[in-house]
C-alpha cells in the first residue's frame, strides 16, 4: 500500500482537475436559475479559518465549515442526542475517568488514505495544545489508541459529560499536507477548492465520504454581511439559503412562495458580560444596576416579536442544566439610585462590543435605555477577527454574542466559560468553581442538573453578564432546496441537500 504522504501528493495534483471543470460549468457566486449542481448559501457568521484547533476553531463560521470538511467521533442531533460519527459506540468505565470509542472501519480520508486511531489521538493532540477555546473543556483529558480501533479518553476526573463535549473536538488526518489549514484533508463530505477568509468558501463532494458522497456538485459559502444585501440575493437567486434572519424581514419571505421559512428553537442566549476586571464593572452592584436599567422586554417585543423571548436562565431551555431565575425587572429610577449609590463613575464611557450587522440595532438599543440613566455607552461593531482577538484579550467593557451551546450540556458553556481559569470574564468566585467542578465529575444526572441550577443562580443573581434573550433561528432557502433541516445551533448540515 502507498505511503499516505504519497497519496496525498498524487490525489493533490488530480484533484484539480474536476474542480477546474467546475469553474467552467457553475458560476463561483451563486446557483443560478438552470444550475442544479451548485448550492450556495450565505452564513450570517464569516469564515475566517479553517483550522479546527486555532483561536478561530470555536468560531461558528470556523465550525461550518469544519463539518462539511471533517467529522466528530460524535454528533448531535436536533434535539441534543448523541449519535455515531467516526465512532460507532462508546462505553465508560466505573467512574467515568476513562471512555472508550470504538472506531468506525473502512473510513478514508478524501486523498484515499484510510482513517485510523492514531488520526484521532494526533487530533487530540493538536486540540488541546492550540488556541482552540473549546480546548478548555478538556484540561488534563489524554487520547490514547488501542489496538483493536479504539481510542481511550483519560480524565483526572470522572467526566460524565466527555462525549457531549467531544461534538466540539473535529478528526483531521496525523500527517496533514503542507497547505493546512487553507487546503485540508478530511474525512467529511466536501472537500476544498478555494477558499478566500471573510469571503468565499468553495466546496466539491468528497467521493470518499463514508456516508456516500452529496449529490451537490458545488457548494458555496459566501459572506454577504448587510442583511439586505442577503435577501436581494435570496430573491434573485444568487444564493439559495440563509439564516438568523430578522424579524422585520420575514413577513416578505412568508408570503413568498418561492421561499420556504422555517424558525426553530436554538441553544442560544443572547448574553452581555460584563468585565469584571474593570474597576467600574467590578460591583455586582453596578451591574445588577445596568441590567435593571435596560427595559429588554421591550427592545425584545419590537425587534423580535417572532424569533425572540425574555431568558429566564443563562442557559436556552434545549440545554441540559437549564434552570429558571427570577427575571430582573425594569426600574430606571431604582438603577439610577443604585449606580450613585455604588459611587458609579457616570463621566466615563462603556464600550459594547459586538460583531455582526444583524444584531447593530439591538445594541443600539441597549445603549440607548443606559443612556436614560445618564451612562454613557457606545457600541463598538467589531470585524469578526478583531471581535475575537479582543474578546479573548479582555479588550472591551460590555462584550455581546449570541452565546450557543452546541453540545446540548452545560459542561461546555458554563463548565468552560466561568471557572476563575478560564479567565472569561474577569469574574471569579471560589463557591462557583466548586460547583461547577463537582457537577463537572459526578455521574449522577439528578445531581449534576441542580449543581448547574446552583451555578446559574450565582452567575444570574452577581450578573456576571445580562442575559436578556433566548433565540428562535430564522432559517430561509429557495423552494427547489431538498433536504435541508433548520439547526437549533446555527450548523446546518449541508450533505444530505439536493436542488431540484
């Protein structure tokens, strides 16, 4: 048998060659009306890397299109159970300390090269030791592989909650070609033809794909940012799908019968941090105060009055640890009051961080009502990038995102995000730590949804952050699209998609 390093070398140079015959065929910008071959869609979130272990891994653009390019050894589906990937089945031990995944056989990667455990364990590897955020969720976690095409996960902890958090983890091939990230290697069911960050993402069907290869010929992400370039595209049928549309743009596509609709309950929460490690935000006083200021139920009702509701938790209803709080009323006067009484600096200016178009307005909002109270805030809209490197640096007062939990369990929104190591948000409380580590490590199902009931309260009643919304997401696609299911977690699945 070839060398896998040789193979990839030979089925790099052949590979150009469909994809030149598809530049000729397909235009690089849209499907066209006639082209039933080519699917292209615009995220509402830019793909600005393709590297699964990078600063940009956690990314949602990053995440899309790592899953039509690799796979998970597990996968979740729209309601959060567990299925087979690149695993078939896997077991814990006693204690859950150790797990053990038993492989999926005959895999090849798309250069022909099979897939094997050691693929998993050098994935691993390169995981835990990047940039990826999501790393964090596996801290002391070794992979090891046995002979018999298992890999072995090893925690210094009971970790019930490890094959949910490994839908985060993507396989890439141990010996990678020389253009990874922009050029990979995958198991998934595309594979790259050209890819320009922030811009353009151009996929072929992987020939290889365990799961039979798309029927698409062509698949295409492009990032179209202003939501009304986005629905003139849809219209004239430049792209063929989008989502997180907003509400006042909805009522157009209902009545549109060459569009279908679909809103689907996700697993995110619109969620506000505050930076803690600020001097002026360092008061849960001040920020229960902030919070008090804004009136949500209002920005909600008249921005989102489909897709939108007030939270009642820091975690969506879908997601397992999901708890209910007591809401935060509005009362300017009484936030005011507090602020004053707090010795709150009312000369100085708060910045609201956020990327995305799509949500300008409601930040807009936000600042707004906090300017009734006599707080200065601006909201600062952020490149993608940049939103991320600051997010990570702690560069920002106020940060917005519409925080997902892609695995359906709290171990991997509040078990990584708000221990004192993760160093997340500035807030750090010893009580918190400690119960997010025992619900991290116990097995008991009952016992780990009221520890994380516990932790909500405490991260809710210190407003570590405002948590205002749970999402709805509005998903749109041309009605000669088949096969597309709309996602609670902003990653539809684009394999099983044909055009009629």
């Amino acid at each position: 048998m070839p060398h896998r390093r040789t193979i990839r070398r030979l089925t790099a140079l052949t590979a150009l060659l469909p994809v030149a015959g598809l530049a000729v065929g397909c235009s690089t910008t849209s499907g066209g009306d006639g082209d039933t071959s080519a699917f292209t869609v615009a995220s509402p979130y830019a793909v600005q890397s393709l590297d699964p272990y990078g600063s940009a891994g956690a990314a949602i653009g990053t995440q899309l299109a790592n899953q039509a390019v690799f796979n998970r050894l597990v996968k979740a589906d729209a309601t959060g159970q567990l299925g087979p990937d690149l695993a078939e089945s896997w077991t814990p031990d006693a204690d859950a300390t150790t797990w053990t995944f038993t492989l999926r056989q005959g895999v090849k990667f798309s250069d022909g090269s099979a897939f094997d455990a050691e693929d998993v364990v050098s994935s691993f590897k390169r995981f835990t030791e990047g940039k990826n955020p999501n790393a964090g969720s596996f801290t002391g976690v070794t992979a090891t592989a046995g002979a018999d095409g298992t890999v072995a996960f090893d925690s210094p902890a009971p970790d019930p909650a490890l094959p949910g958090k490994l839908t985060l983890f993507f396989v890439t091939a141990s010996e990678t070609p020389a253009e990874f990230p922009a050029k990979p290697v995958g198991t998934g069911p595309f594979t790259v033809a050209n890819f320009t960050p922030g811009e353009t993402l151009e996929m072929a069907p992987n020939a290889a794909y365990f799961d039979g290869a798309p029927k698409l010929q062509k698949l295409v992400f492009r990032q179209i940012p202003e939501i009304s370039s986005r629905m003139t595209a849809l219209a004239n049928n430049e792209i063929q799908a989008t989502w997180g549309v907003p509400d006042d743009q909805l009522a157009g596509l209902q009545g549109n019968p060459d569009v279908k609709v679909e809103t689907v309950a996700s697993t995110s929460v619109y969620t506000m941090w505050f930076n803690s490690g600020r001097d002026s935000l360092s008061d849960a006083t001040v920020r229960k105060a902030l919070w008090q200021a804004v009136d949500f139920n209002t920005i909600i009702s008249s921005l989102y009055p489909q897709t939108g509701q007030p939270s009642d938790s820091v975690l969506a209803p879908p997601v397992f640890g999901h708890a209910a709080q007591t809401p935060v009323a509005y009362d300017p006067e009484a936030a005011k009051k507090a602020l004053e009484e707090a010795g709150f600096d009312f000369s100085k200016t708060l910045q609201i961080q956020f990327s995305g178009a799509e949500y300008r307005q409601f930040v807009e909002a936000v600042a707004a009502d906090l300017a009734k109270v006599g707080v200065k805030a601006e909201p600062a809209e952020k490149e993608a990038a940049v939103f991320l490197e600051d997010l990570l640096g702690m560069k920002w007062d106020i940060n917005f995102q519409a925080l997902s939990t892609p695995s359906f369990d709290a171990a991997t929104n509040l078990g990584r995000l708000y221990p004192c190591s993760a160093k997340r948000t500035g807030f750090c409380d010893a009580d918190l730590d400690k119960i997010l580590a025992e619900a991290g490590s116990t097995a008991d199902t009952t016992a780990r949804q009221e520890l994380y009931a516990q932790a909500s309260t405490i991260i809710w009643d210190k407003a570590v952050g405002m948590y205002p919304m749970q999402v709805k997401i509005a998903y749109t696609w041309r009605s000669n699209v088949e096969g597309l299911a709309a996602s609670p977690t902003y990653l539809p699945d684009f394999s099983t998609v044909t055009l009629s």
